[in-house]
C-alpha cells in the first residue's frame, strides 16, 4: 500500500492552538482525564458553572493519539492524528502512550522524523497540546490541574504504581502545569454523578477505560457534596489493569491475526512463533514489530508456513505499517456490535494481499455479540470479580445504583455481567468520555474553595 503525502492532508489538519497571553486564573482548576484511548478534559469557573473543553471541533473528547508526518515534519493530535495514519499519509502513529507510565519504556528513545525522543516526551506534547486547547477555550492561562489517575497504574507493584503517578505528575509540570494535584478515576466519575443525584444513594461506581478498569463503593447525596472532606463517604475502591485496549487485542488475536498466521500450524507440525502477533495486537507496541530485527525475523518465518498467503499478508501489513490500521478496523467493528447487538464486518480492504479475502477463501471477518461475548468472557469475569471485590470490601451485600462510565462501558456482555452481579440495582449510564473530567474539575474546585 503507498502512503500519502502529507501535503495532502495538510489542509484538513489544524496546529494546536497557541496558548494565549493574558493573567493567569490561579483558581481556575482543569481537570485532565489522560486516558489510554481518549482524554478530556473541563473546568469548573468562578459562578460554579462546568464548563467542558471543546478539545476539537466536533467532541468534547480527542483520541490520546500523536502523528508525526514525515514529509512536514508537523505533528497532529487527536482525531487528526488518526485521520492523517488511516488516510495513507507518511509518519509515525502513537497510541496508547498512558500504558507505557511506570515501565522502564518511558524513558526510553525513538525515533520520529528523524531525530530521537524520549516517551516521556512524547507524553508532554500531548498534554501541551491539551494544555493549549484548553487554554484557547478559556481566553487564559491555565496554572492548576487535578489529575485523574486509576486505583492501579500498575497492578500489585506499588513501587511502579508510584512511579506512574510521578511521571504523570512531571509530564503535566513540563507542559507548564504549576499546581497540580491527584484523584482517582471513579471517585472522580462519581462526582460527577453526584450533580445529578436527587437523594441519598450508595452507588457503585463502574470506570471502564482504555486500559484499566476501575470501581468505587461510594455514599452520594445532594447534602453530601457540598462537604469539603469526603473520605468517610469513600467506602472501598478497587481496580484492575484491564479495559478496552486489552479487548481489542483479544478481539484481534481471535478474528484477525490468524489470517497473517497466528495459530498456523506448519509442515513440521509446530505453531508459527506468536510473539509478532501479540505485538501487532497490542496499540503500544506495534512500533516494535517494525524494527529492523522483527522484520527480517518475520521474512525467515516463512520456513515456518505450509500456507504462504498466510506469509505474504503478515510481511504487507509488517512493510506497510499497517497494524494500527488493523486495530482500528477491529475497534470500529467492536462498537458496532456492542451498538446494534448483531454482527459487525472488520474491514480488511487495505491489505493488499488479503484483499479481505480471509483464509481459504471466506469472506472478512465478522465480530457477532455471541462471539465477542465468548472472546471477551475471561477479561471481563475478572472485571465483575473486582467489581464484587470492591463491594464486599465496602461491607455491603449490594448497592443501589451501578453506574457506568469510561469509553468501554457501553459493551454489551460489560453491561449484563453487571446487571447480572446487582439485579436489584439500578444500571445508570454516565458520560462515557466526559464523566470523569468533569469530576476532576468538581474536585478541583471544591479544593480551592475550601
């Protein structure tokens, strides 16, 4: 597949906004949701009105995603990152940057447009580019921030998990954050929630985002959330490191990565070796399955292949750096199936040696609610365990309201684990994107009132 020139999009493509001149607003507190997918990001003003930040034009929320084109040396944000990689256009896509924090990765270089840069700051274009964004919205600089962070970073290691939350903190600090504070995603979705709450109610409150999947047991009321310490309202939080990005590998690995070969077995009657597979499966390693030592591992495995079509596609998504398109074209159909409870085709219509022709001859792979509830089935028994754990560590047998937020929570098989763990709760949809940065910035305004 040839790729675009970048003066070809470059018209559509919009710079950031330049940070305006002007006084700071030192009590003007933004909350920033940096999530694994997608960020958000509001503020609440003097009056105590939410005001939520138009981030692009369209959506309060952009994708966590950066694009560096190599022909101009630009580099886009959001839904024009994507726009500018899914449209052909020569560069370098970062997603899912969140899941490097508290790895050894994030201090580690790569390499875009030519030149070597760390992980790390990558992270701090990205939240100058929020910064800005914001900043536009508001006609003035922005010194405070409160951010959103889940209940693990990393799961059973506290040292990483402290570690995260400090790089977090300085990438925010480097992008000319001054003040900044912390709160936990689904405490923050929960006061959101609680504008809206018109009587006392015990809410479990279920954070289901790119990469981790998050819970609060947590008391909320009209009275409640005028108090400036709320901490004996917080009855129990819990978390695990599983969210959407790990069912789109799953989904990945099941519907579409046996077409390059995953789970061939070849003519000496042993499996091709997976480790590519899971790379081109998961969003923030792809760009290791591109170094020159994966590509010339993945030209000898063809010894490996009695069905070398199966090669062939594997080598045209490898040279055309086409795994995000992969995981894009996997994501899309994902929703579409949670949205409509029917099936949803995957399209594979840019591989060239596919031709979206799957094995042997079937037509493109297809994600059915009955399939995605299967593939899916393990990850999320283990977010409904955490969920109950949580529960039980509030030392309640149920709650009254289960509320949902975070960019999975609109899948379906989430939905009736949920349903099925609490019948007697009411289920209650919250903003899937905007929720929780709407609560960091509740939380960050009652902190400077206060």
């Amino acid at each position: 597949m040839s790729r675009r020139s970048c003066n070809a999009c470059s018209g559509q493509a919009k710079r950031a906004p330049e940070v305006p001149t002007g006084q700071i607003a030192p009590r003007l507190v933004l909350g920033i949701d940096f999530g694994t997918s997608n960020s958000a990001a509001a503020a609440v003003d003097a009056s105590g009105q939410l005001r939520v930040m138009p981030l692009e034009a369209d959506r309060a929320a952009m994708p966590t995603a950066l694009f560096f084109c190599h022909e101009t040396q630009q580099t886009f944000y959001g839904s024009q990152a994507m726009q500018a990689y899914l449209g052909g256009t020569e560069g370098r896509l970062m997603r899912a940057i969140k899941s490097l924090l508290g790895s050894a990765l994030m201090d580690e270089q790569t390499v875009v447009n030519g030149q070597a840069i760390s992980f790390f700051d990558i992270v701090v274009l990205f939240f100058k580019a929020l910064k800005a964004r914001s900043e536009a919205a508001l006609g003035h600089e922005i010194s405070h921030a409160t951010l959103g962070r889940p209940v693990h970073f990393v799961d059973d290691d506290a040292k990483r998990d402290a570690l995260a939350q400090a790089t977090l903190g300085r990438a925010a600090q480097a992008a000319g954050f001054a003040h900044i504070a912390f709160e936990l995603e689904p405490i923050a979705a929960a006061f959101d929630y609680e504008q809206r709450v018109r009587q006392e109610t015990t809410a479990l409150v279920v954070d289901m985002g790119g990469g981790t999947s998050d819970f609060t047991v947590i008391r909320l009321g009209p009275k409640r959330r005028q108090q400036a310490d709320r901490r004996s309202d917080i009855l129990a939080t819990t978390g695990v490191h599983l969210g959407g990005t790990d069912f789109d590998r799953l989904l990945n690995l099941d519907h579409v990565m046996p077409l390059l070969g995953y789970g061939h077995i070849g003519k000496e009657g042993r499996a091709v070796p997976n480790s590519l597979f899971f790379e081109l499966s998961t969003w923030h390693l792809i760009h290791h399955a591109y170094t020159r030592k994966s590509l010339h591992f993945a030209r000898e495995l063809w010894t490996s292949y009695a069905d070398l079509s199966l090669h062939a596609r594997l080598m045209d998504v490898l040279e055309n750096r086409d795994g995000h398109r992969l995981l894009a074209a996997v994501e899309a159909a994902k929703i579409a199936c949670s949205e409509s409870q029917g099936s949803a085709a995957i399209d594979l219509h840019f591989l060239k040696a596919a031709q979206a022709s799957g094995i042997n001859g079937h037509a493109e792979p297809t994600i059915t609610a009955p399939g995605m509830a299967a593939t899916l089935g393990q990850a999320l028994a283990q977010v409904v365990k955490c969920a109950r754990q949580c529960v039980q560590d509030a030392g309640l047998a149920t709650v009254d309201v289960v509320y949902l937020t975070g960019g999975s929570s609109v899948l379906q098989p989430l939905r009736e684990a949920m349903q099925a763990a609490y019948p007697q709760a009411e289920l209650v949809q919250g903003d899937r994107f905007g929720g929780v940065a709407a609560g960091l910035a509740w939380a960050g305004f009652h902190a400077q009132r206060n």
